[in-house]
C-alpha cells in the first residue's frame, strides 16, 4: 500500500512538472530566438510590399541601458525589420553573447546583423564564435536580402581589417551587378569616409585608400543610393560621388564627438515608400537630429 502511495504521489508530481512545462512553453514567445534565426529573416522579408519602415542602429556594446532605451523607442513604432552594423558586445565572449541576447528579447522581428571589430576581435576564435550566434545564409558573415523592391547588401568590414577581400569581392560584383532591384543599399561596419575630426581616421576602410576607392567606384558603377557604417561612436552623413554615405554608431557605446558634430545616441529610421526613402535621425530623447531623402 505504502508503495502505491509513493508511486502515486511521483505519478501527480511528474504530471504537474509536465503541465508546467507545457505551461512555459506555451507563454513563451513564439518568436524567441528569432533574431539569430537570420536565414530565415531573409525569406521572411521577401514579401514586403512597396511601402515598409525600417532601424538601423549600431556600436551599442557595453552600453546597455542606452541600447534598451533606443531599442523600446524602435519597437513602438513596428519597423518591419531591424539592421545592427556591428560591435554588438564589447569582446567576444559566450556570457557577453547571452547578455546582449538577453536585453534584446523584445525584438520579435526580422534582425539582421553587421559584424563589427568588438564582436569578432579579428581573430579566428571570435569569428567562429560569432558565426555560432547566428544562423547565417550558408554560414558566411556577409549576405544580402530583398525587401520592398530593393536590396540590402551586409558586408564583413573586420576579415580583411579594413578591406573586402577576394572572396566577397567577386560575391559582392556578382550581386550588385546582378541586381534589377530599384534602389540597393550597402550595410558595413567600417565606414569609408569619416570626418576630418574623427579618432577612426586611417583605421576605418581608408586604412587602405586604393582598396576603399575601388570599392567606392564599384559602388557607383551599380548605382548604390547609400551606405551605411558605424564604427566611429557618432552621427554623421555625407556624399561621394552621388552616394550617401551615413555613420550611424551611437548604439549606447561611449560617444567619439561633440554634439554638434553628431556626438549623440541615435538611432535612424527609414521610410520607403515605391522607391524612395526618407530618413530620421533620433535621439535618446525622440527627438529628429537630422532628415534626409534616398531616391
């Protein structure tokens, strides 16, 4: 009788452990974890229509609070995806991994991510380790995808230290050249021109000038509209050549300039609509810092 009793005391206590499992299960996001599944981002985004909203933010690293901030300001006006141009934690490491995971819960969208110098330190180890976060298209850290009529072009900035090397070079010709898509947008950690005042001059993509102009020209020989970079901890928009070049790295890691040489947390908010974009700068505040136009 005795050992009745025990079994069915284990028998309601399993059953109440496998209900609360189900339970858990259940009230779990249905997205969670989605921000690695990339691969699938990329399909995803394929049936946007003409008209769509997107973030792109970048460097937030250490800066935790602030990315919370811009992120929650982000999600309350429901992009339809969300670009992070890299350095997405201080050094590469499994906890710092789970930790900005952690505070990025709330994106339960489409998340594409930019490899930066902090995320990978340029070695092989923390290559490895960041191509084991994600879910990448064939497993490479740079891609592209399609959305609304356009083309997004993700570029590894850090394998070559400041240079595209052979290998994505000949992808990177193919896919642009390739391309019937309207308008094409390129999406790199290291910018190619910085500003005069900038701590990354001559460690950004002008580390090598011939190799960052010949990236330049390929840019418009296929009609890219715009660039966007991080890197330097700052806001700063420019063009060369009839392409906008944007740096946009005041994800939350400490700021490189004075304010009124874009040393501010930000954010950029774009709104297509049949082929032409406009774009807002915002800060921590909400506030517009800048506009501008893409067509």
């Amino acid at each position: 009788m005795e050992n009745f009793k025990n079994y069915f005391n284990r028998g309601k206590w399993t059953k109440s452990l496998f209900l609360s499992l189900i339970i858990l299960i259940i009230s779990f996001p249905s997205d969670a974890g989605s921000i690695r599944e990339v691969s699938q981002s990329v399909e995803r985004v394929k049936s946007i229509g003409s008209s769509f909203q997107f973030a792109v933010i970048g460097d937030s690293r250490e800066g935790n609070a602030v990315y919370t901030r811009l992120l929650k300001q982000i999600l309350e006006r429901k992009p339809r995806f969300i670009i992070h141009l890299g350095d997405m934690i201080p050094k590469p490491g499994e906890k710092e991994w789970q930790e900005f995971f952690g505070i990025s819960t709330p994106v339960d969208l489409s998340f594409f991510p930019v490899v930066g110098n902090h995320d990978t330190w340029n070695n092989a180890r923390g290559e490895e380790m960041y191509r084991r976060q994600f879910v990448l298209p064939e497993g490479k850290t740079y891609y592209a995808f399609r959305a609304g009529g356009g083309l997004f072009v993700i570029l590894d900035s850090e394998n070559g230290r400041g240079k595209i090397l052979k290998e994505q070079w000949a992808w990177l010709e193919s896919v642009l050249f390739s391309s019937k898509e309207s308008f094409k947008l390129i999406f790199l950690h290291r910018p190619l021109f910085v500003p005069t005042d900038s701590f990354k001059l001559g460690r950004a993509m002008d580390r090598y000038p011939s190799d960052r102009d010949a990236l330049h020209q390929l840019f418009q020989k296929t009609k890219v509209k715009a660039v966007f970079a991080a890197d330097d901890h700052r806001y700063d928009r420019g063009e060369e050549g009839g392409i906008l070049y944007l740096i946009t790295g005041g994800g939350g890691a400490p700021i490189y300039a004075l304010k009124n040489r874009g040393g501010y947390f930000h954010y950029v908010w774009i709104s297509a609509h049949e082929g032409k974009m406009g774009g807002e700068v915002i800060d921590l505040e909400g506030q517009i810092q800048d506009r501008f136009t893409i067509e």
